[in-house]
C-alpha cells in the first residue's frame, strides 16, 4: 500500500523496566479492532542469540501476515559499527513491512545495551526517518509524581531536538497510591498522557521460569500449575509454625529437603482451607526428602509444584529474586492483564485519532471479537457458567472478570472450585459460586419445575433430582432471572445443554425450532452459517425458522442479513425432494418476513461470488453478495462449516444457539478458552435484547 495511507506509532522510552510491552499490547489491541492489516516492527533487536520474545508476543496478537524476520530492523552490533548505515536498513526494512500493512506499532529498544550519545535520541531519529510520532513511555516506580513529570520533561526535549512528533505520554508501573498525583503532574504537557498503575502480577515469575533459573528439576506436583506466578520469595529457615504465620497467596517457599517439618506443613497448608493457596516449593541444596517422608508425600498427592535444585539457599534465593516474569505469547494472564489495564487508563479512541487511524472498510476477525466484547461490556449482564470443575471454565471466567465482559455465577462446590482456581492463578473472587445440591434455591426451582412439567407427571421428589443437575439448575437460574444467559457444554452433550431449555426457557413466539449459528470470521467479514449443529433433518418448515432464526442473529451482531437457502440447485435449475423440500422453505420464510431478503434454492458459489451470481441469478438481491447460510442438514453445514474453519484459516464462534426466549448457548467439547469467553460475550450481547 502507499507510504502515505499508512498509520504508525513509535513507542519509546528512556530507560529498561518501564514495561514497555503492555503498552505495545495494548496498543496493538486498539489498532486490530479498528484496522484489518497491523504489523510489528522492531528497530532493534533485543538480542542475536536467542528470540526476542517481546516482538513474539506481539507477532502474536498481529493481524498483518508478517513473520518474525520480517519485522526485524538491525542489531546493536550494526548500530555500533555504522549508526548511519544502520538507521538506512532500518528504513529499508519498515518499509518492506510497511507495504504489507495498513498501520504499524514500531517497538524502540529496551536497553539491552547502551548506544551513544543517547538511545533514546537515536530512537528518536529512527522515528523521525520512518515518519512515525512517538509514544513515550516513562516508569513511575520508586519516583514521586514531580520525579516523573522532569523526566518525561528531559525526554520531551530529547525527542523535539531530532525532530521526533510527540503524540502521547503513558506513565507506567506509579505507585497505585498516587496515580492521581501522576496524572496531575503530566498534565503540563499539551499532549494526552495517562497512567498505568505496578501490578506485581506483570513482574512476577512463574514457577516455570523459577525452575530454569535455579537449574532445577521438578520433583511433584501437577505440572499445570508451573505456569502460576510466584508473587514473593519465602526463605523457610525458621520453624514450621513460624512459617505457616507468614505463608501468603502466590508465595513460593525455599527449604532443604530434609526439613520434614517445613515440608510437610506446607504442602498440607495448601490444601487446607482457611490457608492460601502457595506457588510452591523450592527444595535446595540438593538434598531429597527421606525416604519415609517422600512415601508420605506421595500419599498425600499434592498438586503444589515442588522443585529440586543443587545450589545453596544464599544462591537459590539470589537467583530467585533476581528472575523477572516475561510477558509472553505463553502466558494468557499476564496477557490478559496488561489489556485489562490499557483498556481501564488509556483513552484507545483519543491515541488513534492522535496517530490519525482511518476507519477500516473491511470487518476482521479480531475487529469483530474485540466489538463483541466492547458490546458486552457496555451493559454487563450476569451469565451463569454450570461446569465449575473444568479448567477451561475457570480460565475463561478469569479472563471474563478481569476484562469487565460480564458478572458470572459458576455452579459446583465453592471451596473446591475456588481452591483449584487460586491454585491455577485465576482471580475468580468477583464471581458467585453456587453449589446446586445445597443452594437456598433447590426448593423453589423444584416447586417451579414440578408446576411446569406437571403435565408430564412430574413429582416434586422427582422435580428436586432433576434440578440438582448442573444444566437443569443453570437454565432455571435463566429462567427465573436470577441470571441473564447461560453457557455450557465445555464437558457436555448438547442434549445436555439444551433439553433444559426446551421444557423451561420454551422458544420465541412465532418459531418452534431451536437451532443454531456460527459466525465465521474470514480475513475480510463476517458470515452467519446455520444450521451447523443442532437439527439433524430439517423439514420445510424447520428451514424457514432456522432462516429467520439466523437473520435475526446475524442482524443482532452487525450482519446485514441477506438470506441464501443453499442446495446442490440454483433457481429452477433443479428437481427433486431436497431441492424441493428448499423452495418449499424458502416460500415460508418470504412469506414469514416479506421485508427479509431470502433467496432458494441456490447453490454456494452462486450465493457468494457476484461473477456466478452474474451467470445464475442475475437480478437477485441476494446472490453473490449473501451473509447468511442456511443449510439444508446438519451433515452438509457441519462439514462445510468445518471446512472453511480449516482451510480457509477463518475462526468459528458458535454455536450460537437461537429461538430460545432467554439466551442459553452451547460449547463444543473442544473449545479453547478463547471459544468460551466469546460466547460469553455473545450471550452477554444476546441478554441485552432479550
């Protein structure tokens, strides 16, 4: 594309640790919603010996199809050699990735090594010979507000003596006491600046990388759980009661393996209620437990990471200390955080018209979640999740909270899913847990289910079994109103899911047939296929509710509904019971909703290419130009929808369950975390209308 339809943002700062990297996320972020092609662009690299994992986060979460060589400048090793010739094949290069992109989010150096005069001029120079203004980012930890504002000022005057545009100052890691008094500070400044608070999270390290940094080897525990963070180093050299006073949430506990007393206490505290939920256990000085003890902690079958190293407890603490958690592509949390904060602090739509981003004419994938979520959000609904023993569920819901998607309700035994959630590092206390079998509400909803079935001879004794089931109990929360929506199916069937429904909840007026659609998320818009995962068989009349069903839906998520009724004929081109059984469809559903624009039979490619539909149907308002599929059986959309997913690279969000009065949805058994904190938010959106 041309140099001068492009939007870039040079981020810099005068010094390592400002964090640096949540800003790039969470700039990166803003531009992907509003932007098809962003790329990433490192001037500099961090390092010639090992991959920079800053640029691998961000390639990440980029949507311009750029690889990691690409997005790379030059060395510290060139800079040194040739400033100059390493500023032209820094040029060079963006420009390179600059062709392939629509905006690009350049990452300035981290002060790895040191550049003469001043890295952070000669950052400045590269952003003045790529044309991109600068986002300064400065650190507020360990500085009062004035110490802040004077070096924001120094960096101020750096920039403007190599010419480099200031379009915004972001203060990261204040004091959280005094964000306030920060913002107060920055405020002489006529450009936007804004605040970020510490949050030990983004620093901590995980036991992973504990591990790597003390050369050790995991002795037992649930390997899952080396990627929790470990909040604060303990230093176990006092007696086990003394410990246990002090043990702390997310600390990890340094001992000697033949401290028994220390061992033993505290893997047990961990399972203990009334204790926090540790990190886990660093035995040192490579000494094991004794044999007797070990066969006491195999019976007791901890979860708690605990690992073994060689060196001394001077040398394992130091090392310990010393490590910084990596924000990285591997780790959700961390991920999840920085966009929380940037999201909170950072005014997204101010930055973006400060770097003059043009609106996108196209709809990406990521553009679309990102509008799913900022809808959710916008009026938060209560959305119950029944499978709180399933990981997948508790990650999600972390990430659902910390981003303000919804409030949630988790059904299962409240210490037990609270216990394995601290003990993945997932921050659920803003959720309600629920266990069905003691809930103040098992009555009342058997009262309630025993009335509404009596009819098929429903007993309350009966009634208080059925409701005590986790689908049961979740759909009656929906349809009482006690919540907005409800999600399941990570763990079961859709049966499971939805046969609740149908005998409480019941179907709109005006459709009989509970059905469903994916929205399929291609490089450039977005399609509604239904239905893919419900209705084995539909008849005629089953079509055209799936056919209203999903245009409504699709209408529900921005889609201009343009109705295709798809078959192996286009027009009257064909003959035959399934043809037929599509005209007949397609007669009802025009006949239903005269103002919607539906057109069968008609095949695939006829429905979606305008040089087909040109030769097929040439004056139909909807072919070669179609938003909403509907398939004539579960077997063909399933296996088209799959298809597409597949080779098409396109993300699949669904089932979205439709033609239920309250909003309940169902999860593949497969889904990924990601696939259920977007259902979520589409259930939250579905709430809201409801």
């Amino acid at each position: 594309m041309a140099d001068n339809a492009l939007s870039a943002v040079y981020l810099a700062s005068p010094e390592g640790d400002t964090g640096k990297s949540t800003v790039a996320l969470g700039v990166l972020q803003a531009l992907c919603a509003t932007t098809a092609r962003v790329g990433v662009f490192r001037p500099i690299t961090r390092s010639t010996t090992e991959p920079d994992y800053i640029l691998e986060l961000l390639l990440e979460h980029s949507t311009a199809d750029i690889d990691y060589a690409q997005a790379i400048g030059t060395t510290y090793e060139q800079v040194h050699a040739d400033p100059d010739a390493a500023i032209s094949e820094i040029v060079l290069r963006f420009h390179e990735v600059a062709e392939l992109c629509d905006a690009v989010v350049v990452v300035g150096s981290d002060y790895t090594d040191v550049a003469s005069p001043s890295e952070l001029r000669f950052n400045a120079r590269i952003a003045v010979n790529l044309g991109a203004p600068v986002l300064l980012v400065v650190r507020g930890a360990g500085r009062t507000p004035n110490e802040v504002q004077q070096l924001a000022e120094l960096c101020a005057a750096e920039l403007a003596h190599e010419h480099a545009q200031l379009v915004a100052i972001v203060a990261n890691r204040c004091d959280p006491q005094r964000l306030d008094e920060v913002a107060s500070a920055l405020r002489v400044f006529e450009v936007p600046s804004w605040t970020l608070p510490e949050v030990p999270l983004l620093i901590a390290p995980t036991m992973a990388e504990l591990c790597t940094a003390i050369g050790g080897e995991m002795y037992s525990g649930d390997p899952e759980l080396l990627h929790r963070e470990a909040l604060q180093i303990m230093v176990g050299g006092m007696t086990a009661e003394h410990i246990l006073e002090r043990l702390v949430e997310g600390v990890v506990v340094i001992a000697p393996g033949d401290r028994s007393d220390v061992l033993l206490s505290v893997v047990n505290a961990h399972e203990a209620e009334g204790f926090p939920s540790l990190s886990g256990i660093i035995m040192n000085g490579g000494l094991l437990p004794h044999p007797a003890v070990a066969r006491l902690m195999t019976g007791l079958k901890p979860k708690l990471p605990i690992l073994t190293t060689d060196l001394g407890t001077y040398d394992t603490a130091g090392a310990a200390y010393r490590t910084r958690g990596r924000m990285s592509a591997g780790n959700p949390r961390k991920v999840d955080t920085a966009l929380a904060l940037m999201e909170e602090h950072v005014d997204a739509a101010e930055l973006l018209r400060r770097i003059d981003v043009p609106p996108s004419p196209v709809v990406t994938p990521q553009m679309f979640e990102y509008q799913l979520i900022e809808r959710a959000r916008a009026d938060r609904k209560r959305i119950v999740l029944p499978e709180g023993d399933d990981d997948r569920i508790l990650r999600a819901a972390g990430r659902v909270l910390q981003r303000k998607i919804a409030e949630l309700v988790i059904l299962g035994d409240e210490t037990t899913v609270r216990a394995r959630a601290a003990e993945l590092g997932v921050d659920i206390s803003a959720a309600q847990v629920l266990d069905p079998r003691t809930s103040g509400y098992l009555d009342e909803f058997a009262a309630e289910y025993a009335e509404l079935r009596k009819h098929k001879g429903m007993t309350l004794e009966r009634a208080r079994e059925t409701v005590a089931d986790i689908s049961y109990f979740g759909t009656m929360m929906v349809h009482k109103g006690i919540a907005d929506g409800m999600v399941s199916g990570a763990a079961h069937t859709t049966a499971h899911t939805i046969r609740p429904s149908l005998e409480i909840i019941k179907t709109v007026e005006g459709v009989s047939t509970v059905s469903s659609v994916f929205l399929m998320c291609l490089a450039d818009r977005v399609l509604a296929y239904g239905d893919c995962a419900v209705v084995p068989d539909p008849t005629a009349q089953q079509l055209a509710d799936i056919a209203i069903s999903s245009a409504a839906t699709a209408d529900r998520f921005g889609i201009e509904p343009r109705v295709a009724m798809l078959s192996y004929s286009t027009g009257e081109s064909g003959s035959g019971a399934d043809v037929d059984k599509v005209r007949v469809a397609t007669k009802l559903a025009r006949e239903r909703a005269p103002e919607l624009p539906v057109e069968g039979p008609i095949q695939y490619d006829a429905a979606i290419e305008p040089t087909v539909a040109d030769t097929k149907l040439p004056d139909s308002e909807v072919a070669g130009r179609a938003t909403v599929f509907v398939f004539p059986d579960l077997n063909t959309g399933n296996n088209t929808y799959k298809a597409v997913q597949r080779s098409a690279g396109a993300i699949a969000i669904g089932p979205v369950l439709q033609g239920l009065r309250k909003p309940v949805n169902d999860l593949s058994r497969g889904a990924l975390v990601a696939d259920i904190v977007n259902t979520v938010a589409i259930t939250a959106i579905q709430a809201q209308e409801s």
